[in-house]
C-alpha cells in the first residue's frame, strides 16, 4: 500500500469527481432522502438497506414497489400487523418476499413507537456497549424480538433471515452498516445524520464486492472474501486519513466501483479510464503488464 498521505490524495481525488446528483438517483438512499420526516428516513432506510443487494436498478424498483404498496399512510398501516402483511402479500425481491419486509417494518414502527426512534434505541444500546458491534447485535436483537414468530414455512428459506442478519458473526453485514452510514454520518446530500449521539469515527465501511475489490487492489486488506474482519481492515486505513469520519469515502468508492465495473482480471480498457491505476495492486502483476 502506498503512504497514507498518497492513498489519501487517491480518495479524495475519487470524492472529488463523484457525480453526487447522478449517483444518488440510482443509490437506494437517494429513496430515503424524499422523505422529510426522520421517523419515515428511519423506516424507508432499513427498508432500503434490507434490500440492497443485487442489480441497482431493480432493487430500487422493489423499495419503490414496497412503498407503493403501503400507501400514502404507509407509518399509519405499520401498526397494523395483518394489514401490513395484506398489503405487501405477492412482492418478492430474489429470495426476500413481502412477509419477511412486513414483519421486519412492523416490528421497527413497534421500537420507534416504544424507544422514541430506531436512533434512540441503538444510541442506549451503542452507550451501554461502548462498542459498536455488540450495539448492532442487541439492536437488532429489539427488531427481530419485535417482528414476532415467522411461518413455520419459512424456517430453513433464505429470505427468512436476510432481510436483518445477526451481526455477530463473520459476514461483513454491509447492508446494517450501510443503514448506521446513512443515519451516523452529517447530513452531506447524501447521508442523513439523524443519529447525532453517534460518532461517525465509530462506524466501519459497508464493504461489498466492489469496496471489498478496491480495497484489495489499493492494499488495504488481504482478505480473500468480503467479511467483517475486511471491513475493519479497510475503515483502519481510512481512520488513518480521517480519524473523525473514516466512511465518508464509501459512497464515492462504491459507486467508483459500480460504474468501472472492476474485474479479478486486468482489462486495458476500463484500466486505462480507472482514476486509481497508478496504485492498483493488480497493475503490479505480471499478467498486468502481459495484457498491456
């Protein structure tokens, strides 16, 4: 990995350029942000950061259809457990389908009402554990509490657990975190920074396949597979740029990732246009050099 003051002109140069506006119509949190309300952000962003995952675009055409479904009084039909169920009764995204999206949002409406906010709730939980990991742990304890029983049909399906997974173990949990981003961090156009009594210096990046493959071609983990132990890699380089707000390069990462389209294999093509060529690790392999 180069210095840290070199990898930081390499990050900011990718903040920089980010095409904000443009990215954020095709970002789930761009969904979150027509709200004004911080208890419906809280809501439509744990909706929107249960369902990303899979090709952009249609998983923003399944945020929209959820909450096309509810209504305009969707907060309202959330404390109703069946109508809530009623509603969102054939929606399937992959393996997700409308009870697991039902019964997560009502059991979160449920510790909004009782804690005050989702916020509340894990600020107390994030306050008692001095940690951020054992407070996503016992929040998402609350929620699943919340949610109540599932079908017996739906023990041993995937959807049944992946619409909120246990953060205790190895998994890199990228669609919680990318929740606590979205609520942690300042209100930057992007993020929304309800959370206030969390400091943004406790998260760690929401690492997917393209953070994960970035961050291995700019040397800031060895990890061979996206985990939680690759994100506290990465977010430990990134703390050394910025010790306060060590994740506020993720969104302009990401979508650096998305748009290039990275792949295992060196491509002269999309390398040549790649603003993090010069420092990518795969530039140095021999088979680099061989496809140039």
């Amino acid at each position: 990995m180069r210095s840290c003051v070199q990898l930081a002109e390499i990050l900011e140069s990718i903040v920089a350029t980010c095409d904000v506006p443009a990215r954020l119509a095709l970002d789930p949190v761009g969904v979150v942000r027509t709200y004004r309300h911080p208890a419906q952000q809280e809501l439509a962003g744990l909706l929107s950061a249960s369902l990303a995952f899979g090709q952009v675009k249609a998983l923003r055409r399944a945020i929209e259809q959820v909450l096309s479904r509810m209504g305009s009084d969707w907060m309202g039909v959330l404390e109703d457990r069946h109508e809530t169920l009623c509603r969102l009764e054939g929606f399937q995204y992959r393996m997700v389908r409308g009870r697991d999206i039902g019964r997560l949002l009502v059991g979160a409406r449920f510790v909004q009402r009782r804690q005050g906010s989702l916020g509340e709730a894990f600020c107390k939980e994030f306050h008692l554990a001095g940690a951020l990991r054992p407070a996503l742990v016992a929040w998402t304890r609350q929620l699943r509490d919340a949610a109540g029983a599932f079908d017996h049909e739906d023990q041993g399906r995937r959807g049944y657990g992946h619409v909120l997974p246990d953060p205790a173990g190895a998994s890199p949990n990228k669609r919680l975190l990318l929740f606590l981003r979205w609520m942690v961090r300042p209100n930057d156009g992007v993020d929304l920074g309800l959370w206030t009594t969390v400091p943004p210096s406790a998260l760690l990046i929401p690492v997917d396949t393209h953070i994960h493959r970035l961050g291995k071609l700019l040397g800031m983990t060895q990890r061979s597979n996206p985990s939680w132990l690759a994100a506290e890699d990465i977010t430990a380089v990134l703390r050394q740029i910025d010790p306060d707000d060590p994740v506020r390069f993720d969104f302009a990462l990401c979508h650096l990732g998305m748009t290039l389209g990275c792949s295992t294999r060196p491509d002269p093509t999309r390398c040549e246009s790649c603003p993090v060529r010069a420092d990518c690790q795969q530039r140095a392999q021999p088979r680099m050099a061989e496809s140039l």
